[in-house]
C-alpha cells in the first residue's frame, strides 16, 4: 500500500514539475518533494498502528490433553486410529479388568460377612440384655428367700439353745442360708458382667462390639467404592471431540499411571485463534470490536474476526514465589506481549483450521475509521502474497 501511496505521489510530483512545470524543481522544491511523502507516510502509518493495529504473528492453538490410564494393566483393546476424528465417549482403550473384577467381588463378600456380624452382635446385645433382667430378677428373687432363710435361722437357733428345737433343723437352716448366699452372689456376679459389657458404649450411645463391625463394614464400603471406580477406569473414553496424536499405546502393553510418559496426546477440536500484539498496540482495542484475518493455508481468503477477549497475563507475568512455576506453554507468548483472543463470525466459523495454523492480520477499534480502510487493503495485499511460494527445490 505504501508503494502505491508513493506510486500515485510521484505521478503527480512528475505532473506539477515536469509535465506542465508549474513549479521549478530546484533544491528547495526536491527537498520539500522528497521530504514530504516520507513525513505523512510516517504519520499515516502510526496512526494506523493505533486505531487499527496489525499482527504478523495470529497462530491457531488447540487444547493438547495428555492421556495417561489412571489404573495400570494389560491393554486389551485400542480401537482408535491416530489422526483420526473421534467423538466425545468414543473408547480411547480398554484395560484387563479382571483383577479389579475380583477385587470387587472381595469387597463385596467381606461386606456380607461384616452384616452377618453386624447382626450376631446385635443379637448378642439382646441376649445380654435379656441375661441382665434375669439375672436382676434371679437376685431380687434369691435376697428375698435368703432373708427369710437367716430368719428361719435365728429362729431355729433360739429353738435349739432352749432345747424346744431340733438341732437338725437348725443345720438344715444354716445350709440353706450358705447356699442362698453361694446363688446370690454367682446371680450378681452375672448380673455385674452383664451390665459391664452393655456400659462398654461409644460416644454415639453404641455397644463397643457393634460399633466396631460398623466402623469395619463402613471401611469395606469405602473400599469397594474405591474397587468399583478402578473398574470403571479400565475403559478410557474420549473426553471430548478430537483427534488423537502421538498414539505410543497398543494391545498387550502394559498401561502404567505414568504423567511424564502419556499413552497418547488427544487434540481436541475446541480452538483458540490468538492475535500477538505489542503492549502499547493494545490500548485501544476491546471485546466486540471488528478484526480479519488472512491465514497462510488459505492464500488470498479474508477470514471476518470479532475480538473475544485480551489475554491480560502471560508467562512473564509468573514469578518463582516459594516454588519453581510451570512455563507457559510449548509455544510461550514472547517477551513483552499480550494476546488477544479472536473469534470467527458466523459465516467462517465452521473454517477448518490446522492447530499451530499461522497468518496475519489487524483489528479496527472504534476510532479513526477514515484510515482504516487503509489497513484492509494491506490486509488483502498481505493474503495475495501468500500464493507466493518462495523457494528454488
């Protein structure tokens, strides 16, 4: 566009001097020729770096998932191709369940055996229970006869030193009082242990040997959950619409949790076309506003943008506070720039786009409109240049 600019300039530059000599062309005249045109193309071209700025540097960016199997196993199946489309839940590969199959049904099994006990302790906290009110009644019972046994037993005793008794009732008597008593205090040794084991509580209110088998079968719940969600990991599906690269695993390895080294890399198809701009070139620039651009993979097409939304930390924006930052990405924003994120209007938006796609392009903001026609028609020379392919082999 400058050469044009220039071109037209100097056709009326050889016009004024030379076709119809209207002005002498002396040292005066070149100077103020010569110096003119590089004067208003300096002062066009900044003001159109600040109404509406270019960027030679648009780069299309895919989110890249590394897929690593959360469980390690024999890999039975991949039934995926590498840079091939998949769909969101398509299964990526498939892992030998069996040993988690079996884990499962372990959890389940002690979870069965843990109830049977669940229910014997309870039945064993009536039981108790029961032996409890027995035995208080067995005792309440045996007091009652061994007082009137040591009654009898006074008696008898008076009987017998007034020679008005039989000695032999008074030992009967005595005899029976020592074996009420043996009863009485074997019932409160019953009743003692009986109320022992029923105090042994938790602080919910629970018998100990209750709480206990429920502490175990809530353990082996957790387990089994734990046992169950490994099974289900054993088939990796696809987490959303994408193409998978890289594709290291195949049927009969051995698939290993291991982040620094992923089965495969799944490119997914959600992209983000990213303009990069000098700091000072984005002051003007705002979300809504009017943005093309021309990709290189598409010489010649004008691809209409509206602007999404500036980028407003990179990773020079990271500092090592306490600890050592990941970088910022495999394709970092370089130093002392920011990216604004570029959406396609509805008539591109179905343009397929290579991730890491290049090109060029400019962003109108809302002031000096007059200008800025100047910059879509570098744009459009800029994507003509592009058939060009520059190379002798």
């Amino acid at each position: 566009m400058e050469i044009l600019l220039l071109g037209i300039y100097a056709f009326f530059a050889w016009l004024i001097f030379f076709k119809f000599k209207w002005l002498p062309w002396n040292i005066t005249t070149q100077v103020i020729t010569i110096t003119l045109p590089i004067a208003a193309l300096t002062v066009l071209i900044l003001c159109l770096n600040i109404v509406a700025p270019s960027s030679h540097d648009i780069r299309v960016v895919n989110y890249v998932v590394p897929i690593n199997p959360p469980v390690r196993g024999l890999v039975t199946e991949v039934p995926v191709e590498p840079n091939r489309p998949v769909k969101k839940g398509d299964v990526l590969f498939k892992i030998d369940p069996t040993p988690y199959e079996i884990a499962v049904k372990n959890y389940e099994a002690q979870i069965a055996q843990l109830k049977v006990q669940l229910l014997t302790a309870e039945a064993n906290s009536r039981n108790l229970q029961e032996s409890l009110k027995s035995a208080t009644g067995q005792r309440d019972a045996i007091e009652s006869k061994l007082k009137l046994s040591k009654l009898r037993l006074q008696q008898f005793k008076e009987l017998a030193e007034t020679g008005a008794g039989n000695k032999f009732d008074y030992e009967q008597a005595q005899a029976d009082v020592a074996n009420l008593e043996g009863q009485l205090a074997s019932t409160v040794a019953a009743e003692t242990q009986a109320r022992e084991k029923l105090g042994a509580k938790t602080p919910e209110g629970e018998q100990d040997e209750i709480a206990n088998v429920k502490a175990q079968i809530l353990r082996a719940e957790a387990q089994l959950a734990d046992a169950k969600w490994e099974l289900s990991q054993t088939t990796y599906y696809a987490p959303a619409d994408g193409t998978v690269v890289a594709l290291t695993l195949r049927p009969g390895a051995m698939a290993v949790p291991l982040p620094m080294s992923p089965a495969m890399n799944f490119v997914e198809d959600e992209q983000w076309i990213l303009a990069i701009y000098h700091q000072n070139e984005v002051r003007k620039i705002k979300p809504g506003q009017e943005a093309e651009i021309a990709f290189k993979m598409y010489p010649g097409r004008i691809v209409k943008a509206k602007v999404d939304s500036i980028m407003w930390a990179t990773a020079q924006g990271q500092l090592p506070i306490g600890s050592m930052n990941p970088a910022g990405g495999v394709a970092p924003i370089p130093a002392h720039s920011l990216a604004v994120r570029l959406l396609p209007d509805a008539k591109d938006k179905d343009l397929f786009l290579a991730a890491g796609a290049h090109g060029a392009g400019a962003v109108y903001t809302d002031s000096g409109h007059a200008i800025q026609i100047l910059r879509k028609v570098l744009v459009r020379i800029s994507a003509k240049l592009d058939w060009l392919i520059l190379k002798m082999h």
